[in-house]
C-alpha cells in the first residue's frame, strides 16, 4: 500500500515537473525578445569549438585506425593463400 | 504589424543611406560568389530579411514573427533534409532557456536561429560560431563593465550567418 502511494506520488511530481516544462517552452517559444546575454554566446563558441574537435578526432580516428583495421581483417579472412 | 511600421516609419535619412550602401555591397559579394540567378535572389532576399531583423533588433529589442515568416518563406528555395536539420541548432538554446532561472537568452532569438538554420542548413553552425565571436567582441567590453546584462544578438548572428551563406 506504502509502496503503490509512494509511486503515485512520484508520479504526480514527474507530471507537474513535465506540465512546468512545457508551459515554461510555449511561454519561451512566444517571447519575441531578442536581446541575449554575452555568456550564452561564450558557452556556444565554446560547445561548437568542442563539437568540431571532437569530431575531427573521431572521424581521424575512424578513417586512419579502426576503417583500415577492419579491412585488413577482412582481407585475411578472405584471403586463401 | 503595428509595431513593425511604427519602427520603420521612424527611420531617419542616414539610417537609409547606410542601410542602402549595405545591401548593395551584399549584393555585389552576392552576385560574385555565385553563379546560380536562384541563390543569388534567395540571399539578396535573406539579406534584406535580415536587415530589418538586425534593425528592429537594435531598436526595440524585439524580433516580430512577422518578420520570421519570410525567412521561412525563403528557406523554401532550394529546401532538402540539411534544412530540416539545420533548425536543430535552436534546440540547445532552446533548453539552455528552459533551465536557465534568469533569462539568458530571448524567444525572439531562438527562432531567429531555427529560421537561419532552416535557410542555410549545417552551414549554420559556422554561422553561430562567427556570430558569437562578433557578438562577444561587440559586448564583452560593456558586459565587463556592468552596463547591462542582455544586448541585440540579432546583428551579430546576420552577420556571422551571411558570411556562412557565403562559405558554405
């Protein structure tokens, strides 16, 4: 009995949480403010920066390692000699 | 739409002059970095769009969707999936927004970014970056000095994103 009004109540603070939200988007989708504060466009210079490295690095990492060991596998799988 | 006439029924002569001489060096950056009439029209188009964003933005502080609908209208030309995919820059801003307790950054501006995302596609990324760099270059210095919290992100981001139409 504990457990089941325990998961309700948790269930009724997800929905209110999830109710906040939404209100909170719709509220933010129909501001026509357009003024931004500088530490938002820091923060997007430094995730785009981090963005672009890591996947230069992954994408070396795939084209030089990982993409020609796989062939080489399956080369010698392959190969009947 | 009351809004945006009384804004641009108050625009002085110089503000004319000056917004002439920039769309006609877009024009001319335009018209030597493509060769297809289609996207020539479509960015002189984007362009005009973004001036009278960029405008409206630094006086009043408000971008009008009256204004966003156009854009959209322009991303129309030359429309795939890098499109569709390209307004999903905004989301990050979007919940950047959400969970953020003061504002950080304007409604106005987020589908300011999903509408340039929309036009430009990936390319808008390169866009944000060069925007951000001009907007902190711009503000940093007032920021620092505690002048205000929230400046016009509208003129940097044209900016940034009209060289990334270029480039991209």
């Amino acid at each position: 009995m504990k457990l089941k009004e325990r998961l309700q109540g948790k269930l009724v603070k997800v929905r209110n949480t999830v109710g906040k939200t939404l209100i909170k988007a719709q509220t933010t989708l129909l501001d026509t403010s357009g003024a931004s504060a500088v530490e938002v466009a820091l923060a997007a210079v430094i995730a785009v920066v981090l963005a672009l490295i890591i996947i230069n690095a992954f994408t070396g990492i795939f084209s030089n390692t990982i993409i020609p060991g796989i062939q080489d596998k399956i080369k010698s799988i392959f190969s009947v000699t | 739409m009351k809004q945006i006439t009384r804004i641009f029924t108050n625009i002085t002569f110089f503000e004319i002059i000056v917004i002439s001489l920039i769309s006609l060096s877009a024009f001319l950056i335009l018209f030597s970095a493509f060769v297809d009439p289609l996207m020539i029209i479509k960015g002189f188009l984007f362009t005009l769009c973004m001036i009278a964003i960029s405008y409206c933005d630094v006086k009043t502080e408000t971008i009008p969707n009256m204004l966003l609908i156009p854009l959209v209208l322009i991303g129309l030309i030359h429309v795939s999936w890098e499109s569709l995919a390209g307004t999903a820059i905004a989301i990050p801003f979007l919940i950047a927004a959400l969970v953020a307790k003061t504002e950080v950054i304007g409604g106005g501006d987020i589908k300011l970014l999903a509408a340039y995302g929309f036009i430009i596609g990936r390319g808008a990324v390169i866009g944000l970056l060069l925007g951000s760099l001009i907007f902190i270059v711009r503000y940093l210095y007032p920021r620092l000095k505690k002048k205000k919290v929230t400046y016009a992100f509208a003129p940097s981001l044209s900016l940034g994103c009209f060289f990334a139409f270029i480039l991209v």
